[in-house]
C-alpha cells in the first residue's frame, strides 16, 4: 500500500500576497483571543490617553457589547482614520523600540477589532469637534460629526462576527464576564489615581455596577494599599507587609501577606512590571522561592508586587498579548522578589495573620442545628431537638479541655513580662501548649511547632555564618551531560560549591563530582546534577540544592525541638516566647502553620456572651 505524506505535492504552490481584511484578521486572531482581550486594549489605550476616569460596559460576557469611555486627551477629526489604520500609533515614533514608557506601541489593537467586529470610535479633542467613524469587517465608513463633550468612547458589537470559526471557542457568558472583571481590577490594581467602573448592561435597562474603584488619594503606597483593600479585601491588606526594595536598577514595591495568610492556590498573586499585569513564569518561580520555607509545598502565598525599571532593561515585545516580558538580566529581577522580600519577611518577626484567631473563634462556635430559642419563648414553644452543646458543655464533650490538675504557675514572677508582645507565661496544659497572658488578652502557643521554628532560623544563621561542610569524594563521579549542559552547569559552579557541591569539567560534555553536602550523606550525584539541570532550564537559575539541605535542617530541628508531651518550667516557657519575639519567621512552623494564636480579651468575653 502507498503512503503518501499530505505535506509533499506534485504541483510548485505559487506565493501570493494576501488581501488587506486577511492580514487583519489574522492580525486580531494574535491580539484578541476572547473579550476580555478586547476590554484590556480598549483600557490600555485609555490609560495611555491620559484618562482619569474610565468606565467599561459590557452585554453577554462581551459577544455583543463592549464600550470603553474615557476623559482622556481624545482624538482630532482628522487622525481618526490613522487612528484605525495598522502600524500607526501616536505612542512611539519607531526610532527607539527598546525603551517604551506606553502600554501600546504596535498600532494593532483599534484595526484588529475592526476586522472581527463592528467598531465605533466617537472623540472629541480639546478645542476640535467631535467625530465618529465605523469600521465593519475591516471595512471603514467616513468620519462624520457626533455630539460629545469630551474624551473618547469606543463601541465594540458582535466580536467575531466576521470570524465565526471563533465563536466556536468562547465560553459562557459568565465564564467570559470573569474573565473581564479579573482583567479590569488587574489593570485597577496598577492605576490607584484612576478610576474605573465596570457594569453589566446584559438585557434592557442601565445595567448593574459589578466593579466601581474611585480615584485613590495621598502617597503611592497609601493609594495603592486603599485600591488593593478595595479589590482583594480589607483581610489581605491587614495581614500583607509594606514591599519597597532596590536592586541594580530595578525596584519593588507592593504588598505580600504573611506565610500564615497562605492560599491553596496562585490566583491571589498579581504581578506587574512598569505597571504592566503580567503572568511571567520567572517571576512566580521567584515568589514562591522567597517564601520557600516558611509554608507548605500545597500552598500559595498572596502578593501584589509591582517591578518598575527603565524601558531598556525590560523588553515588553515578547508576545503578542503583551502578557509576558523578558528582562535583560532575569538574575538581577529574581534576586530582587527574593531577597526584598525574605528581608520584609524577616522583619515582621513573630507576628502571624490575623485571621488565625478568627478561625480559632470559629472552632469554638459549632454550627447550629435548629432555631435559636431564647428564654422568654420556652413556655410558649414546643420543645424542640437538643442543640449542639454550648460552651459550659465543652469541658465533658471535647478534648481540648483543660485538666483538673494543669501546671499552674506562680503569677507573681511573671507579671512584669505581660507588656511583651507575647505576654506572660501562666500555665502548660497537656504538656504541649502554653497560656500565656497579655496585656490586653492571651497567647496560646504550640511549644513544639515553636521551638522547631527557632531551632530551624538557629541552624540556617550557623550555614550562613560557617557554610555547609562538603565532603570529598573517594572516587569522583564522572557525570556525562552535552557540552551546553555542562557549559551552563559550570556558570553556577561557585553557587554550587558554596553549598558543598564540587563540580569540575572533565572534557567534552562531562563533569567531575568531587564533592557532596556532608549534611546530605550518601547522595546519587547525577540524579542531583540532572535535577538541577531540570531546574536551570525551567527558571534559569537552581534552588534544588538549597531546598535539600533546607529540608534536612528541617527535619533536624524537628527532632532536636521540644517534644510534645514534656512538662516545661515556668523560667522556661518564658525563655521561649522572649526567643519567639526576637526571631524572625516565628509566627509559623517549618510547614506553614501557625505557632500561636492570640486571642484578645473582647474575643473572649464575646465567648462568653459579656458584650
């Protein structure tokens, strides 16, 4: 039987330019993937035109219906034309495409939604009239005068129209109208002086409002903690640290919650570069390794961290959706995430989230299982099915009980110590946690997950101060690798040797092992090598050697720590929340979770119903 390949054919095909409405819309096919691209453009442009305020309307998820109006600078009578025409753009001049300060520069956006929908720009310039002009499939109507008292409002209807083979690809309407809301507070999240309004505007009718964030006042930092608190919640920016690190010409600033404030996944991380929203595989690689040993391997740290630099350090030109960015030396943006912010994380010391107490106040309130009946109406009412049993039941139906006889320590010594943050020790229930008592509350903390904490922080200072002890192979092991793989392999061979890894090229593509981490034991050097390699391929730079050794210190301060089940005295307790408040990271154990929880003294009168 023959096979024939479909790729090979018999006739010379002949090349031919493709017409005007073609290139557009394979033009739009690379910009706008689904409405929510659309809405981001159509923003973007608005932004770059100055706008203080910006509201965007939307009707089935964007399929039918999407406007944009804007304050901005708008647009003369005249450019109206250019304005729609590709590669023509007021943003830069062409001369220079690697330092751009704008977030569009290609000039595709207005003539790519054009050619798959039907497009109308109204605007209207300071001292010019206002004019309007349509584009239908890519084909264009004359400019012609409209009623407008300033700015710019593009209209957007039936997106995809001329392209029906994508109508097959969008989602739902509700899918597509999250989607555009996700897209609206990102770009929300970097313009805290702007404000936005997002509505709905599906059926007949004004529509609902599903986002509105005014203009924020004041400095950078409290504008933008005011406009996250808006978008992400009062609870992240109370339990988020102030970001404000430099680094060879590049900064940060933001917000970054607290390891105890974890997420179980990565949609709390929004990342930005020259207040561009980007989703850049690096960038995540580096949060999560700032946070590397402080939460578990299932859980996800929440940030909002904006990276700004000059244009010529970032090129923003990599994809088409302006979504990733490939920074000239991406060495110098991670160690920047990174080090700024174990050094933020570092200097919060002890404290933990706000919302462990919360949860823990919610342990002690069981659902209920029928109406609440108050007093007066016992007489009147039937009974009815036995509720869940209250607080004064606790202490024969739970095991969190206190026992008859706890260590109770003498109150007298310990008293001037209820002015630290962590309070007084006054008692060891079940030879596990310490009560502590505050100036203003109490202190429950987990003696074991705590000293575990201090033992790790103790363990890693000494790896610093003395590095980490290598040991010399009897025999090196030869490790056969391609010339590149050794070549990038031995760009990091200093990193590597300062964490007791001895590497060594041993011609052609391979590499000589004549030294392990001690701390590691016997140790499969090339399954090492290749899981670093994996690594420096994904992310550009390793951390599979450190998370290693970290994992052992780990797990030898787990052992060496203060077991659970042993009696502490009082001068000991005592130590160990004074230790707790001078070490950083404290608030939470190896694994992320929390080492105390602190209970103010309204919670606890709420408890017992005194408010």
């Amino acid at each position: 039987m023959a096979q024939t390949t479909p790729h090979i054919s018999d006739t010379r095909p002949q090349i031919r330019p493709l017409d005007e409405a073609a290139i557009n819309r394979i033009a739009a096919g690379e910009v706008v993937e689904r409405p929510a691209s659309a809405v981001k453009e159509l923003v973007e442009n608005a932004i770059d035109a100055g706008a203080r305020r910006i509201e965007i309307a939307y009707a089935d998820g964007g399929k039918t219906l999407i406007r944009v109006t804007d304050d901005g600078c708008g647009i003369p009578p005249e450019d109206l034309p250019l304005a729609l025409a590709r590669h023509a753009t007021s943003k830069i001049d062409g001369s220079d495409l690697l330092n751009i300060h704008t977030f569009g520069f290609r000039g595709e956006a207005l003539p790519s939604l054009g050619a798959v929908g039907r497009l109308t720009i109204a605007s209207r310039a300071a001292g010019e009239d206002a004019a309007e002009m349509t584009v239908a499939g890519g084909t264009a109507s004359a400019v012609k005068p409209t009623a407008l008292n300033g700015g710019t409002v593009v209209t957007l209807r039936d997106l995809f129209y001329a392209t029906p083979a994508r109508l097959k690809f969008m989602r739902t309407d509700r899918a597509e109208a999250q989607a555009i809301t996700d897209t609206v507070k990102r770009l929300a999240m970097a313009e805290p002086q702007i404000g936005f309004t997002l509505r709905d505007v599906s059926g007949r009718g004004a529509g609902r409002t599903v986002f509105r964030a005014d203009p924020e006042t004041g400095d950078l930092m409290g504008a933008m903690s005011q406009r996250l608190t808006r978008i992400l919640g009062r609870e992240f920016t109370d339990n988020a640290i102030a970001i404000d690190a430099e680094r060879d010409g590049l900064t940060m600033t933001g917000y970054a919650a607290l390891p105890t404030y974890s997420r179980g996944s990565a949609l709390a991380q929004y990342l930005f570069v020259n207040g561009r929203p980007v989703r850049d595989k690096m960038l995540t690689g580096a949060l999560r390794a700032a946070y590397r040993d402080l939460m578990s391997r299932d859980r996800h740290p929440a940030a909002a961290l904006f990276i700004e630099c000059e244009g010529t350090l970032v090129d923003v030109n990599v994809h088409p959706a302006k979504s990733e960015v490939r920074f000239r030396d991406p060495g110098t943006a991670r160690g920047l995430i990174v080090s700024g912010l174990r050094h933020a994380l570092a200097e919060q010391g002890h404290r933990a989230s706000s919302t462990v107490a919360g949860a823990t106040l919610g342990a002690f309130r069981p659902e209920p299982t029928g109406a609440r009946i108050y007093q007066m109406d016992r007489a009147s009412q039937p009974p009815l099915p036995r509720p869940s049993p209250g607080f004064a039941e606790m202490q024969s139906a739970y095991s969190a009980r206190v026992e008859d006889s706890p260590q109770v320590l003498d109150e007298t010594p310990a008293a001037p110590a209820e002015n630290h943050p962590l309070g007084a020790a006054r008692a060891q229930l079940h030879e596990n946690y310490i009560i502590a008592q505050t100036e203003d509350g109490m202190v429950i903390v987990d003696q074991h997950a705590a000293h575990e904490r201090l033992v790790y922080e103790r363990l890693k200072r000494q790896r610093a101060e003395n590095g980490v002890a290598a040991q010399a192979l009897l025999i090196p092991e030869i490790v056969d690798l391609s010339e590149s793989d050794c070549a990038a392999l031995m760009t990091i061979a200093d990193d590597l040797a300062s964490f007791g890894l001895g590497i060594e090229p041993f011609g052609g593509g391979a590499i000589a092992v004549r030294e392990t981490p001690a701390i590691l034991g016997p140790v499969d050097a090339r399954a090492l090598i290749l899981d670093i390699l994996d690594e420096l391929a994904d992310q550009n730079d390793s951390d599979t050697l450190g998370i290693r050794i970290d994992a052992i210190l780990s797990r030898v301060a787990c052992h060496g720590s203060i077991r659970s089940g042993r009696r502490m005295q009082a001068d000991e307790m005592n130590a160990l929340l004074r230790e707790m408040e001078a070490t950083p990271h404290s608030g939470q154990c190896n694994h992320g979770r929390p080492t105390y929880v602190r209970l103010a003294l309204s919670d606890i009168e709420r408890l017992f119903g005194r408010t």
